[in-house]
C-alpha cells in the first residue's frame, strides 16, 4: 500500500477526469471509489499532512460502522450510554441501549489510513495545494511548486461547509451554520462505561449543546451554537463549560490539549448541489444532520452517490447524468429533522430549556429521546432513476 503523506507533485498544467477538491472523509471517499473504477482523480488540500487542522469530533454511529469498513484500530470503546442534562445539570436523563451505538474515531490515523486507502487505488492526492478559483473550463490551484491550471472533466466540491467550489459553479451555499469549538485529551481508564454526555443549556451552547464524550480512552469537551449567541464568545463559553463539564469527575486536564473546531451547516442538504461541470459532497453539500449535526455518516453515503453519477457521467460522456445528482430529493428526508432544527433554535433561555426538559422525563420523552439518539434511520440512500 502506498503511503499516506506522499504528495503528487503539480506542473504548470494538468489533466484529470475529476478534481476533487478537499481531502475530508467525503472528498477521500469519492475519489477512492471513482479511481477504483479507473478514473484518473486528482485530490487537492490545502493542509501540507491530514493529521492537522481537524474539526470533526468524529462520532460514528451504528449503522456507520455496520456498513463502512472503517479500521477498528482507530476507533475507541464503544459507547451505549447517553447521559441529557438541563441547564444547571440536575436531574438529568440517562439511557443505555442494548446494543453498541457510537465509537468514536482518532481521526488524524482515520485520515491519513484513508488517504493511504485513495493513493493505493490510484488517486493523485496534492498537499499543501490550494483551490483559487475558476476562469472558462480551467480550475487553478497555488500549491508548494507554484501555480497549476487544471483542465478537469469534472470538479467535485469536497471543500467544507462555506465552499468556494459550490460558489465557482454557482451552486447552492450554506446559510444556516453553527459554530463549535472543541479541546480533546487523553483520560486514564475508569470503571465508568464509555460515556455521551450531552447539556441542554442555550446560556452556553444557543441552539444546540455542549458536550463530553469520555470513552475511557479520550475525553471530548465541547460547545458549538448560533454564532450571533454567544455573547462572551465561542472560547469563552468553552472555558466556561470546561470547568464544570460533567463526565470528568477525578480527571486532571493536561495543560496541552488538540483544539478543533470550525463550521457546522444545519440547514438541511441544499437542493441544488450538482450541475453540468460537478457537483458537491459532505459539508459542502449541507449533508448534515439538521437536529444532532451529525455529518460523518452522510458524507460516506452522499459519496458513494456522488461517485455513481460521475462513474455514468465519464463512461457515457453525458454531463447531464448530474442532474439526477438531486439535493431537493434528498432534502425531501429531512422535513421532521428541519421542524426540530427550527424548534431547538427558538429555545433561548436557560428556563425555556428546562420546561422543555420535563417532557424528556416522561415516557414518551425518553422514548422519543431514543429513537433520535439510538434509532436504525440513517442518512437516506436515494433510489436512482
């Protein structure tokens, strides 16, 4: 297997089939399968190594890890237990499951095996190498040997979640985002259970929550909400949570700790995601959850889409085979997720918070809790016409 931190090195000019831009799980996965079907893929990212610059907390769920051949190696404990706190973090709601719900991945070696996984199936993959822009039918790159003007069959927009990729090709964009920030260390083992703990509390995360997950191997802390709520700041509010976080009780946090964190789209997948010279992927395309901002198993399997239609595209010479790449489609999915975005963002107050907290404690609630939180749904795998 070819190794992971090899960089291609870029000429003045060059010719792909496709140009994936951003080396994400997303933008890896989509030019992993589509060199496997002997597409000649070049993988743009602007980071010089994928072990750096990470923003996802990387929780995989179930049915992700039934489906996708993720390395166990790079996965810690499962986790069964979900632990909901309100505000001020009495009385809080605490359901175990019967089965193995989320692991959650040491992202960096998830990364660069990921990587390792696209250069062996043949995929160009050029560090340090920056998307500028488009002009006509060239897509131009600034990486470490200078300027590339790429001519590309096809640009596949794997950029995040404010893609200019999405902007180049006039495609939808991101307009409802969260922001989140995250310090993650190692813990010492404990005879706790691996453990998600998740406060609903809008004075600290406004419109979403804050968050621990302690696996017994690494504690995850962390807040992410509407950017125009957080009065003291993001950093702040993380402090703020941090030095009361439940779920560490006898842990130390070391004074050097990785710091994540970066943008969340919310919105839904956007509806317009594809066109005649490409199309989007992963945060890019608002494959997100709405309600939990989950992105790691929709981007997986918007991929795989993704990577079918240009599989078509290519071998047929028909760009219109894109337009059944559909975000309104699969937007379609994610009406009641879309209702309880909207209901999560109107809470604003700590007791706001706490009267809705009480339906949580019924049956009915903690019902409705576990069908969000360990239910079979993911995201949907759309029927190609």
């Amino acid at each position: 297997m070819k190794t992971a931190d090899a960089s291609h090195r870029l000429g003045p000019t060059a010719d792909t089939d496709v140009l994936v831009v951003g080396a994400g799980l997303a933008g890896l996965h989509t030019a992993t399968l589509l060199a496997r079907q002997g597409h000649d893929v070049l993988l743009a990212e602007r980071r010089t190594g994928l072990a750096g610059a990470i923003r996802t907390t990387g929780i995989f769920v179930r049915k992700t890890l039934d489906d996708f051949p993720l390395p166990p190696e790079h996965l810690g404990p499962p986790i069964r237990r979900v632990v909901l706190y309100p505000p001020g973090l009495r009385r809080p709601v605490s359901l175990t499951s019967a089965r193995d719900e989320y692991r959650v991945g040491d992202m960096a070696p998830l990364y660069e095996a990921a990587a390792a996984v696209a250069a062996d199936a043949g995929v160009r993959t050029a560090l340090g190498t920056r998307y500028v822009g488009r002009q006509g039918g060239t897509f131009h790159l600034a990486g470490r040997d200078g300027p590339t003007a790429v001519r590309a069959r096809f640009v596949v927009g794997a950029d995040g979640a404010r893609s200019r990729v999405a902007r180049d090709l006039a495609l939808d964009r991101n307009r409802h985002l969260l922001i989140g920030a995250e310090e993650v260390f190692e813990v010492p083992g404990s005879d706790e259970p691996p453990t998600f703990h998740c406060v609903l509390d809008p004075s600290l995360a406004p419109g979403y929550l804050a968050w621990v997950v302690n696996d017994g191997q690494h504690a995850h802390v962390g807040v992410a909400g509407y950017a125009d709520r957080f009065p003291e700041g993001l950093r702040r509010a993380l402090e703020r949570f941090g030095a009361s976080a439940p779920g560490l009780a006898g842990v130390d946090r070391p004074e050097a700790v990785e710091r994540r964190g970066g943008p969340i789209p919310v919105g839904g997948v956007l509806r317009r995601i594809s066109c005649a010279d490409g199309l989007l992927v992963g945060d890019a395309a608002g494959a997100v959850s709405p309600l939990t901002a989950g992105g790691l198993d929709p981007c997986l399997r918007l991929s795989e889409l993704a990577a079918a239609v240009l599989d078509e595209a290519l071998r047929t010479g028909r760009p219109d085979v894109l337009a059944g790449y559909d975000g309104a489609a699969l937007r379609s999915c994610f009406r009641g997720r879309l209702t309880l975005r909207r209901g999560l963002a109107r809470v604003r107050t700590p007791a706001a918070a706490a009267a809705a907290f009480t339906l949580l404690r019924t049956p009915f609630g903690r019902a409705a809790a576990g069908r969000v939180l360990f239910g079979d749904r993911s995201f949907p795998d759309p029927v190609r016409g």
